[in-house]
C-alpha cells in the first residue's frame, strides 16, 4: 500500500483555446500557494483523446483528514483569492474525485 494511498483526482475543463492562458495563471497564483499547503503533486496531465481541453491534476493524502486539513489551508491562504479570480474565466467545468488504493497482492507496486 502506498505510502499516501487517497488520491485527489482533479479535472478542470477548459475554455477552447485558452489552454495556454489557463496554465500561465495557475503557475504563476496557484502553484505557489499549493506547494506551500498540498505539498508536491502526483503530477499534472493535460486530455489527449476523449473530453479536450481538459488539465487533470494528482495530490495524495495520507488520509481523509490529512486531505481536509491541507484542503482547508489552501482555501484560507491569502494569496489563493488571487487564483480564483483570475482564473475563474477560464474553467468551465470542474470535477473533484477522491480515490483510495487498492490491495492488489499479485502487483508489486512501485
């Protein structure tokens, strides 16, 4: 079992055309301040078939505390109003998933 087995699974969905302006402010206003509260991500993914437009990004927690703790920092620090409203043109969709590990005995794992 990993070490954070609940994963955050987060799909923004994008104005057409607008991926290049999306990323800029998010590296620039959330990424900041995410690094300070979520700590360092699983890794950040943009849609290549199925659903476009779509930038998928992974955080893992140790627990579903630990994702409300660290949560609840990003949405109090400062700097992350910021992010929202400059950003907030720019998202049409948002999904929000929560995934747990899975035992699988017969795989090693990393």
């Amino acid at each position: 079992m990993p070490h954070r087995p609940l994963v955050d699974h987060r799909v923004y969905t994008i104005r057409l055309r607008r991926m290049g302006e999306f990323l800029e402010v998010f590296n620039r206003l959330a990424m900041p301040v995410l690094l300070q509260t979520l700590e360092h991500p699983l890794g950040f993914y943009l849609s290549q078939v199925g659903p476009q437009n779509q930038f998928v990004h992974l955080w893992a927690y140790e627990s579903l505390a630990d994702y409300e703790r660290r949560s609840q920092a990003r949405d109090a620090h400062p700097d992350f109003p910021a992010y929202l409203a400059a950003s907030e043109h720019l998202i049409t969709a948002q999904e929000t998933r929560l995934v747990r590990a899975a035992a699988m005995p017969a795989w090693p794992g990393r």
